[in-house]
C-alpha cells in the first residue's frame, strides 16, 4: 500500500488484482450489463490510482475501493440511460434435474426479473448489504449516504423485489382464469 | 433471536450465483494500461480537497473547520468580484444589444398553403411574408438577419428572390438562362453570396449548385455538376465560406425521404469534390424540421446523418467527419430517420432530431460532439413531446416544435438542459421548418 501511494503501479497493480473479479461481480450485478460493468470497474481503479495519495486511513482501502466502484457505477447506468435494451443473457445453462440447489429455474427467472425493475440505486444497496455482506451502516458509508436512507432505500428496495416476484407469481393465475 | 427471512436467504444465494460469472480476463491489464496513461493528483490538490475518504463524519463537518477551504473559498470571491465588476464596467462601454433576432417559421394547417411567417422571439409581431406548397425547409435568414431568400417562379421555371423580413422589397436574382430554374440554398457566412440549386433542368450538364453574389452583381458560376442522373441539393457554407457542402441527390433510391444519395464537399471555387458519408451508407435529406448536416464552428468537421443499407431499413445514425480526411466516427446509437442535425453556436454540443420508431413519438437527442454526455430532450423518456430543435444565435436556447403524436403542436423554447421556458407561437399546427436569426 505505501509503495502504491507513493507512485509504485506495480504495487497498485498487486494490491487491486486480487479484488479485480469480486469488483467486477459487483458492478455487473449492479448494471446488469456486461460491458458497461467492465467500464465501471477500470474507471474506478483508474480513480483509485489518480486519488490513492488522498487516503488517509489504509484499513479503509476496500470500502473507500468500493464506493468509487458504485459512484461508477451511476456514472455508466446515466451515460447508458438512454439505451432502452438490457442486455440479456442469450442462453442461460439449464443443470440437470435435482441439480439447481436454490429450487426451481422459475424462482430464479423471477429474481432475474425483479431485479431488473429495480433502480440502479436500489440494486446498489442490495449487492453491497446482500451480496458484500456488509452492515447497513458500513453499506452507507460506502454509499455516501445517511443511515436511515440506505434503511429506507433498502427496505424499499426489498419490497419493489417481493411485489414484483408475487406479481410474477400472480400473473398465471389470472390468465388461467381468464381462459376458463 | 428473529428467525431469518427465508427470502432474503434466497435473494443471497442467487447473487452468489449471479455474481460467480468470472471477470474478464484483460480486465485488470486492461485497467492498469490505462492508468499508467495518468498520473496521480498531486498531493496538494488532494489535500485541498480535504482527503479522498469522504466517510459521512467528513460529511458534516463544517465546512469552516477546513481552514484550506477558507483559502480557497477567499480567492474565488475575491476573483469572482474582480471578473463582475470589470464586465460590468465592459457592459458599461458596449452598446447594450441582444444577439437573438426574429424567428422565422413554416405553419402548415392542412388549410390551404402553408405559411411562412417571422415573428419576434416573444411570439409577438407575426408579420407574413409568403404562401407555398411543397417547399419545406426553402427559405433562408441572411447572416445579418436583415433579409431572407425565397422561392419563386418567372415564366414557369424556378428562381431565386431576396425580400426583408416584412415581405417587402423582393428582389429576384435575375438568370440570362431560361433553359433551367434555380432555387434558393444557402447564403455564405458574409451574406455576399448566396449557392442556389438546380433541381429542374433541360440539359444533365445544367444540374448542379450555382453561385452568385447576392446583390446581382456577379455572374453565375456553376460549382457542381450533378453525377448523371442525380442532383446536387442542399448546399450549405462552411464558416469560412471556403467550401460548400450538398447532397448528392439519387433519385434511383427508394421514395422513403424527401432526398438521399451521398454527401460532398467541395471547395467554393468548384476544387477538391469529395465524398464524406461511409461506403455502405445514404446520406438522407428530409422535407422539413431541419438541415442534415452541420459544419463545426471553426469549419474542421461536419456532422451528418447516414444511414446504414438497405436505406428502406431506415437505420440511421450521426456520424462526424473531419473535413482534411480520415474516416468519419460514429456518435450517436443507431436510431430512426435523422431530420435534423445542428451544431451549437460554441462548439460544445451537437443536437439531432430523429423521427418516431412507429410509436409516433419522436426523438431530440444532444451531445457533446465526441458523442459524450448524450441526453434525451425530447421524445419517450422525457416529459416532452415533439421534435427537432434548432440553436438561438446566442447558443442559449433551442426552439423547438412541442405537439402530438400527429405532428400538430406550437413552437416552445428549451434551455440545453431540456428544461422548457417559453412558448412562442399559440396555433396549432404542423411548424415543418423553423430558424432563428441573430439581431440585425
């Protein structure tokens, strides 16, 4: 980290490899989008370099990595705003019967989809509390944002997921119905 | 102890799941190739941000506490009233003068005839000055904004006519030749001539674009001569009046715009005739809304529309063009028809209109013209309907037709931000070409 700071890319390098593949896991689920996740994690190791001198406290170099990581993320999601299609996975492996531990493909297909009605911000709060593991109030200062707003945007967030899981779930039904 | 929800447990798993898709290889090359491009912030500049932590105690932390931000805060005020009253005392020598003139517009309401009228950018003083039919975008403010080019007929064959602002005092350049019409195009940026086109003509070799001095003083010089079977249309001056650039007009192309073919440039003086659109695309011209192409302020490049083959396809994009060579750039997503494109009178932004995809919406688009900070003004996404904007001369606003799916609305204005401010004209109608002159 010293040498990092003081000018060494060699050191940068070694210091971020390690955590290139779990930023990469983040800003893709954040953006759902392939290419645009990989533009978001080289500008923020770009910014980390550029401001790596500014970092008063070390220990805080993963939460201060991944705050440039999600402010990229917003960046990539605005500049991409106006392209209306998600990018979607064109074929997605099916495991073998009994072989897909979290139950059925539907549930999954339906996360899949719930996820995607969410708002880049809302996604943001899930991946850095649900995916990183990280307390609400670490999640917030990763965020940049008050606590009681990342509660707020969390708890929002779950319950934009489950209406629209139940909505999925729904949907079917009411079709059935109407055919009869 | 709360007993888990079982569906954030099946939320957890799923991103574990999702998130175990492998990081790209190059990624991290890639990465560390770019960074060595740039270097770190300086120490002090960082230290005058107040560190880069930025953890939410830095946060509310007064900003008095920051003694450097003191500093700083002190020499911006300090620059600041120096930069105020010195341009007050500048406003003070100048004659005070606002760079926006009249507005002029095409109103068609499926009436009769549409009307061309100007009018002053309040949207008072509509005064008249003409009536045509079939003639879209065919009137044109001189750089001064004291005269307008115009339409008109002798003895059957299409001319060329300079009138004010009011109607009044037409003057039609006269032509010895009457085996071919000539109609208006474009003035050059100094108003001392204008490049007219001819698109009827009894001989192939007559096609192309004309120059003479707007007052009839000159003769007429032909510029271009149309590839058989073509016309050259569409001329419009680079800033500096050096070249000209026009659509090479195909006829042969399928009837879907009002013209297509291929864009050129080609010095004033007839010199140096080049081809700017990508092989594999059609330059496309439309009848109305705006011009297709745009020079840069300094004159180095030109912004146009192409559209990729088969033309019917109608997938079109903005590209820009360096005007000594090289292949032009795409800077805009693939969209619908582009009817109009303009550069900002600064330099800093590009805006394009581009027609509906079927959902009868259509959509205005600015950006940087790197292709850059692109944002949507108007169209599906933003609260505003309606299409095509052009700039004010002073660059600070864009007007614009606001309506409905049919086309029918009033011409409002926007700021760059697509943020709406004032409404122009109060009759519903189709506004197909609309242009605003600086202040004479």
């Amino acid at each position: 980290m010293l040498r990092a700071r003081q000018g060494d890319l060699e050191a940068f390098s070694t210091l971020t490899s390690s955590r290139t593949g779990r930023l990469f896991a983040v800003a893709r689920l954040i953006l759902r989008h392939h290419e645009l996740a990989e533009d978001a994690v080289q500008e923020a190791l770009i910014r980390a370099w550029q401001d790596l001198r500014g970092l008063r406290d070390p220990d805080r170099f993963d939460a201060w990595l991944h705050r440039l990581l999600v402010r990229a993320c917003y960046r990539a999601a605005e500049r991409d705003r106006r392209h209306a299609a998600v990018e979607l996975d064109i074929e997605r492996p099916v495991p073998a019967a009994g072989g897909d531990p979290q139950g059925s493909i539907a549930v999954r297909d339906q996360l899949e989809r719930g996820f995607r009605r969410l708002s880049t911000e809302q996604r943001a709060v899930i991946v850095l509390h649900h995916y990183l593991g990280l307390s609400l109030a670490d999640a917030a200062d990763t965020l940049g944002i008050p606590l009681g707003t990342m509660q707020s945007r969390l708890s929002r967030a779950t319950q934009v997921m489950r209406a629209a899981l139940e909505a999925d779930e729904r949907t079917p039904a009411l079709a059935g119905e109407t055919l009869r | 102890m709360t007993p888990r929800d079982p569906f954030e447990t099946t939320l957890e798993h799923w991103l574990d799941a999702e998130a175990a898709e492998m990081a790209p290889a190059t990624i991290h090359d890639d990465a560390m190739r770019a960074a060595r491009l740039v270097r770190q912030r300086p120490t002090w500049f960082i230290w005058l941000r107040g560190g880069v932590d930025a953890a939410p105690r830095a946060r509310v932390r007064p900003l008095v506490a920051r003694p450097q931000v003191l500093l700083v805060l002190g020499l911006i005020l300090l620059l600041a009233t120096v930069v105020v009253v010195g341009a007050g005392v500048i406003r003070q020598l100048q004659p005070q003068s606002s760079t926006n003139g009249r507005i002029m517009f095409a109103r068609d309401r499926a009436v009769g005839k549409a009307e061309y009228v100007t009018t002053v950018p309040d949207g008072s003083d509509e005064v008249r000055f003409m009536e045509a039919d079939q003639c879209g975008q065919c009137t044109f403010w001189s750089p001064d904004g004291r005269q307008i080019m115009i339409p008109t007929t002798v003895d059957g064959r299409l001319r060329t006519a300079i009138i004010a602002p009011d109607g009044t005092q037409q003057r039609t350049l006269a032509f010895p030749d009457a085996t071919f019409g000539l109609g208006p195009g474009a003035w050059s940026p100094d108003g001392r001539q204008v490049a007219l086109e001819a698109v009827e003509a009894d001989a192939a070799s007559q096609y192309g674009i004309y120059v003479t001095d707007s007052d009839g003083s000159s003769a007429l010089r032909q510029v271009t001569t149309a590839i058989a079977g073509r016309t050259d249309e569409v001329p419009t001056y680079s800033p500096d009046g050096r070249r000209i650039a026009f659509l090479s007009k195909n006829p042969g192309n399928p009837p879907v715009v009002y013209g297509s073919g291929d864009l050129f440039i080609v010095n004033a003086d007839g010199t140096d005739l080049r081809k700017v659109n990508p092989t594999g695309t059609t330059f496309v011209a439309t009848a109305a809304n705006g011009r297709p192409m745009a020079w840069s302020p300094d004159g180095r490049q030109i912004v146009f529309n192409a559209v990729e083959e088969p033309l019917d396809a109608g997938r079109s994009a903005v590209y820009l063009a360096n005007v000594e060579g090289g292949d032009p750039v795409r800077i805009s997503e693939f969209g619908s028809w582009i009817a109009m494109v303009e550069w900002s009178p600064d330099g800093a932004w590009i805006v394009w209109g581009e027609a509906d995809n079927g959902d009868g919406r259509p959509r205005t688009w600015i950006a940087h013209p790197d292709g850059t900070a692109v944002r949507q003004l108007i169209g599906p996404g933003t609260p505003i309907s309606g299409c095509c904007a052009t700039w004010s001369p002073d660059g600070t606003r864009l007007l614009f037709q606001r309506g409905d799916s049919r086309g029918n609305g009033d011409l409002w204005t926007m700021d760059k931000n697509g943020a709406v401010l004032d409404q122009i004209t109060h009759q519903q109608a189709r506004y197909i070409w609309f242009s605003w002159a600086p202040a004479p």
